[in-house]
C-alpha cells in the first residue's frame, strides 16, 4: 500500500523552498519556486494549513506525521486522501513539469507498506510456527511443526510462491528481501499489494483461487481435488515413494499413507491385488495406510480431512 500523492520540498540555503507535487493521476510539476521562507504564504506553504471534510469532521491534506527525510534539504510529505481530491481543482496544465531527479516510483518504493505480513517463530524443539496477518485476518497460526528446507506446509509453500501478473511478470507474493526481526525473534516477511489478496483468498478456500501444478504430478482429478484442500492442514507430499511403491500422498514423518480409491483407477481384480500387497507391505515397513474412496472425497471432503488429523494427532488451522 503506497500514498497515491505526495509533496517534496527543497529548502534553499536562504531559507526559501521549491515546493514539487508527485501525483498519480497528473504527472510530477513544479507548484512553486517563489516561496519566500519563514512567514511566506505561497500555495506551497499553505498546503501545510489547508484542511478538508464535511463541517463537523475537518482533516489535513498532507500527513505530515509520516514525513520522510530523503535528503538534508530535500523533504518528502504524503497527501492524505482528502488531499488527493483537492488535488483535482488545481490548473495542472499552467504549471512546468517536474525533470529533476527524484521520481515518483522512488517515493512509492519508500512509502510503501505492507498490506499483510507472514511471521515465522522457531520453537524449542526446532520446528517452525507460521501465523498470517492481513485486512481479512487476525493473526492466526496457519502452520505448526515446519521442518524448514523442503517443507510442504502451507506457510513454506507462500514463502515460495509466485505470482504472474497481467504482463506475464513473475514475482514473489512475499518480499524475502524486506524481511525483519522482532524482539520476540519471529522473522517477518511483507505482503505487499495484491499479493494480499491471493493469500488470503487461498488460506480462506476461496473457490476463485485456481491452483496449476507444472509438471502435473496427480494420476486423476480426485487426486488433485484432495491437495488442494489438503495442503493448507497436512506437511504432505503428493506421489510419494516409499521402496519399490508409489503412495498416493505420504505424511513421512508420522509415517502415515493416504490411498484415493477412484472408481476408474482401483476396480480391476489385478489392481485391488497390487493394492492389497503394497498395504501389507507398508505395515511391515511401520506404515499405516488410510483409504478412502472416490465417493467419500466428493461427498464429505473436509470430513475426510478431518479425519485424517484426528488420527495422525494433527491440530486442523484452517478451520479457525
């Protein structure tokens, strides 16, 4: 989130200023170079008294609070959004545009601030906590137990996500680069724009938000369906190989196997054989296989979720 206007003034050694506005809708010009100091009330010098509202609620048009120091002389100061529509009365086209060499992307790029921010704590035992804050939530914890390096939990998996825009230019939805500490020694990482919106769209199962996977790893669309949902709860891995065998979707270090009968996929004789011998030999090797069928998926998936976490002793996040 960025001002959508701002003012720069450049203090002159006698005390005079140039007043320079940086707006969205107008370009950058020149207000006035004939500020005579302390006292003066050129149209630059009066934005600083100048007020807006309704009778009973009158605000400033520039926020001065959170004015940024670029230079000794040289003073930033955002508008307000009463401001902004101020900005509309003015006869742009009688003043000279601004060619120095500040510019408005630079002034976004320091003013801008977070619209969500993801925290990752690390606990006693070593593991990772993930909590997520934005305009749509209250900080929650939306991952526990993270192993670090290569995680499949939720909060790993935003860390790692890209966004590809209208253009076709890729970003990550997280800016790694703007990262901080807290006293607390939680890490956070800044959520900037619309990646806001994609984050928590996902974590709210927001049917809008469409998952690609490349290369597509999934032998059917039941498989499919059940990640997308089942990923934002489980640490698992999808087409998981455990010796000679390739499990559906694995949780390893609980030892846990998650079989998806389809109806295409599991109905010859051969097939529930193979499928017979593959449980069996997972239990020898500690293993416990959960099965569930195609109907059980389609019908009641957040059940079979449920079900899952309940037996593998794993507290469900997304449902709070």
């Amino acid at each position: 989130m960025t001002p959508e206007n701002y003012l720069v003034t450049y203090r002159n050694k006698n005390g005079s200023r140039i007043f320079v506005l940086f707006t969205t809708d107008f370009g950058d010009f020149v207000l006035t170079k004939d500020c005579k100091g302390d006292g003066c009330v050129c149209l630059g010098c009066l934005l600083f008294t100048v007020t807006g509202g309704d009778i009973n609620n009158q605000h400033p048009i520039l926020d001065t609070d959170k004015r940024k120091v670029l230079k000794e002389n040289l003073i930033v100061y955002p508008f307000t959004e009463i401001g902004g529509l101020m900005l509309h009365g003015l006869k742009h086209e009688k003043y000279k545009k601004y060619r120095g060499s500040v510019s408005k992307p630079q002034l976004d790029e320091i003013f801008r601030t977070p619209d969500a921010l993801l925290f990752i704590k690390q606990e006693d035992d070593g593991t990772f906590t993930y909590s997520y804050l934005s305009p749509t939530f209250d900080k929650k914890v939306i991952s526990r137990g993270c192993k670090s390096g290569n995680c499949p939990c939720i909060g790993c998996r935003i860390v790692d996500m890209i966004s590809i825009d209208d253009k076709g230019i890729s970003s990550h939805v997280v800016d790694i680069k703007a990262s901080r500490s807290t006293p607390d020694d939680e890490l956070v990482l800044p959520v900037f724009s619309d990646h806001e919106e994609i984050i928590s769209k996902l974590l709210s199962k927001d049917p809008s938000i469409r998952h690609e996977f490349s290369p597509n790893i999934f032998d059917s669309p039941l498989e499919k369906m059940f990640y997308k949902l089942a990923f934002l709860d489980l640490h698992i891995y999808p087409q998981y190989n455990v010796g000679k065998y390739r499990i559906d979707f694995a949780i390893p270090d609980k030892k846990i196997a998650i079989e998806l009968d389809g109806h295409d996929y599991h109905k010859t004789k051969y097939q529930r054989t193979y499928d017979a011998q593959r449980d069996r030999w997972l239990f020898g090797e500690g293993w416990q296989v959960l099965r569930f069928t195609g109907t059980e998926i389609y019908k009641n998936l957040d059940g079979c979720i449920d079900e899952i976490c309940n037996l593998c002793g794993i507290e469900r996040l997304s449902n709070y």
